[in-house]
C-alpha cells in the first residue's frame, strides 16, 4: 500500500528528535535497523509502528506503540532513552552508552493487545475481558476528549498523553472535559 | 491594520522551519521577496497568505494557502520544497537547486474561492455551488471536529491536515469524532 | 510530591526554547536561578510556575503564569525577552543586552488570582466579584472550546492563546466553536 523510503522515514525521525531536543542514537547500524523496520511496518500495517514491538494490526490497539510511541517522552526523560533506543538525549548521545530501557508499556495493554496471559501476572483462570487473537482484530477502545489544565491542549485518547505535546505538562496535568456528549467512537 | 516588521517575518518562518527541520530557501534575494510578500499579506488580509497566491479576503476559503499553507509538508516530503521553495529540506537547501513544485491545491477549492471556471476542468455550463467573486466574500464552509488516530490531536476544521502537527501521521489516519453534537459554526 | 532534578528541568527549558527558535538567557547565573526557581515550584505546586510571579496555588489561577507563560510569545515577539528574561530571541541572546519587559499578565487576572485591590486602578470600593485570598483555593474558571481559524488546532481554556503553537496565528484568529453542548467544568 503506502510507499516510503528509507530517505524518508530518516528525515521524519531526525525532525522529530529535533523538535524535542532529542538525538538519534549514535549507533550507525542500528539506525539504518529502525529506519529498515520502521519502513516495513509503515508499509505493512499503514503505521509505522515501533520496530522493538509486536503488532495486532489493530490501530485502536497498536496505537500507543506506534513511533514516537507514548512511552518515548517519559523514558527519556527517566532513562535518557527510549525503549528502542532510538531516541537519546545529549548524555547519552554523547558517551555513546546505551542505558537498559524496561518496558514502560501497561501490563493490561500488553494483555489486551495479544490476548495472551502474561508471565508476570499469576495466571487468574479465564480472563473475560481479554480478547483472543482473533477478536482483537475488531475490538475498538473508548475514547475521551482530555484537555491539559496548563494550556488548554485537546485530544481525543482512551487516556491522556504522559507528557503533554505543546507544553509539556505531565499526565496528571490532564482531565477529561466534562461536557454532555454521547460519543458513538 | 496589524503593523509587523520584516525581521518579524523572517524569524517566524526561521523557527517554524527549524520546528519541523526544514530549512529557508537558499536564495536570499527569494528569501527577501517573501517575507515581504507575507507582511504585505498580513497587513492586507490580517493573516500571512501565501505570496505566490491568490487571496479571496475571505479567511475560511483562504485559509489552506495561509503560510504554512497545508500543502507545505507534502510537497517538502514529496519535491524537497514547498509550491513557493521558501520552505526546503536539507538536500534541496545544500544543492540549491530548486525543484519545480506543482499546485496540489484541489481544483475544487480553487474554484469555490475565485469562482472561475477552472481551465484543466471542461466547462460545463452554469455550476450552481461556485460562488461569484462577490459571493465568496460572505460564504463559509462546514467544519467538524477530526482527531489523530495515531496521537490524538484534534482540530476543527473543513477537513483534515495532509500531516498530523504533533506525531506526523498521515491524513488518512484522521477521522471524524462522532458525537451528537449540533455545530452552528 | 514530586521530585525533579535541576538537570531535568534545564533540559526541559532548553528544548522549548528550540522549538520555538528562541534562546535561554546568556546570563548563566540567571539561568541557575531560574531552574531551581522552577524546580522549587515543581515541587511546591505540582506545576512549574514561573519564578518571577506569585502563585495562589489554585492551578486555575495560575495557568497563565506556569512557565512556558502566556505571555512569553507576545514578549519575545515585542522586546526580544519574557517576563523573566529566560527565554530570549537571537539577538538578546547574542547582544546580552537584557531588555526591560513590562508585565503582560492582566490587571483582572492579578486582581482575580491575589483577592487584593491592584494600585494603578482607582479603588471602587467593595469589588463583589474579586474573591479574598481564602476563596481563591476553590474558585474555578469558566472554560470553552476555542480554535484557530487557521490552522483548525483547538483548545479548552478560558481565553484563547496569544500564539496560535501549531501555526503561529496571532490571538485574534481564534473563535469559539458554536455549538450546543452544555460544558460542566
């Protein structure tokens, strides 16, 4: 389906690690591996999902992990890094070592992406709510309009961002506006 | 009306360039020529319109030629330039050879804004839906609310940005919010 | 509450300042200053309040002066410094002349945030609408759904920003969306 080139998707990342004051990682080799892996997903799934994750193919499932993915900015900011370590930020950029980055991703969301019991949890029998492979290919997820108490930032998430784009409020700098509305997404 | 100086200008194409990595065209007498074209427009209109444009005065039919125009990032991501070559990527800019860039302005709202039978479409007699020049003045056009499916931003808008701001999806990762909502805009 | 490291907040700072092509203060002891200031906020507040104004520790009420403030941009574009003096344009930066930036903040928001009968208006007895330093705790805002007739970005907040961040639209492009919603927040 969508055709993109390496060229391309090397641009993207390197303006958006830009924007943010990020870097790429100072490793030739795996840069050229995310950009190849970022590039298949894009054309596989329409997304260009992260290269370190598995995809359902389901975007309402696959959203959070989809590159830049939710949990880049808060590991960053924590680690120096992002999970892939494809995003650093100057420390790490300049003493080229890469830090061990745990996956910040939710044990639920894992769960209900791959409908899969996960080996951390205690097995708990029949898990109702997890949907199997299959289905998950048709689960949506609700969604909420969010605003950011410091500037006035609206999105349309099943929950807010942990950082916020425009000013960089944390997550519990948001709350869900209260209006009265009947979503049908 | 609005008084704004040329430094003004070029520092506000400058950053926004930097914002998304693009670089200002390497042709300083270019570069001089459009940022005195986009004060004249913003003292004119009240908004910056593209120098290599047409406006109508009416801002929701002008609105996508406003730089950046929507067709920016496209055309930097497709030719290496935009349709004006202000904005430019970095092969463009240390090559300095301009592409040539065509309109991707539709047709459509080429026509609604100058109510013009438009010379590549066959003319087809009276068309009810274009507005005379005097018309265009006064119409207006239907907005709705479109969120990112991949981050979450939302806009309200006629239709959808080429390119997410925030995350840089693609425009057909937007979709309408629905929702029971009456606009009246 | 929570904790934060100078360090972190310097490169929060530094990042926002690019984004918007802006520079931070050449005086490193300012800079020093400024960071443990927001820093001491951060973890005082729960925001990072500019350290140059007083904060009720209601966040309503204190939104617009949470650094980056809303009177940053309109600063920068006017005498080349916010407020403070921490974010600056090129010029500041390379002159290190800091200019004098008269308070932007107005004199409604002071008054309605410290409960106090400001000097430069005549006083006109009992104000029944200004609340007393104890009320301010609770005192919510009346927010509304506010967007950028240029670019479509859309914001929930008392009043719309004075730059559009997405577009850079000046204040005055900004509308309220009509529509019939009873908003509780």
């Amino acid at each position: 389906m969508t055709s993109i080139t390496i060229d391309q998707v090397r641009r993207q990342v390197e303006a958006d690690a830009k924007t943010y004051g990020y870097y790429l990682t100072p490793q030739q080799d795996l840069l050229q591996m995310f950009s190849e892996g970022l590039k298949t997903n894009e054309e596989r799934y329409g997304y260009p999902l992260c290269p370190c994750r598995l995809a359902t193919g389901n975007l309402d499932l696959d959203r959070d992990i989809i590159c830049p993915c939710d949990y880049r900015d808060p590991d960053v900011a924590q680690y120096g890094a992002c999970y892939c370590r494809l995003f650093v930020n100057k420390d790490v950029y300049e003493s080229q070592n890469l830090p061990e980055v745990p996956e910040r991703r939710p044990i639920e969301k894992q769960q209900r992406a791959y409908g899969l019991p996960i080996a951390q949890q205690p097995s708990q029998g029949e898990n109702e709510k997890t949907p199997t492979p299959q289905q998950a290919k048709t689960v949506g997820v609700k969604k909420r309009l969010w605003y950011c108490k410091q500037c006035g930032y609206v999105v349309y998430r099943e929950d807010p961002p942990y950082i916020c784009p425009i000013c960089k409020a944390k997550r519990e700098l948001f709350a869900e506006i209260d209006m009265k509305v009947e979503f049908n997404g």
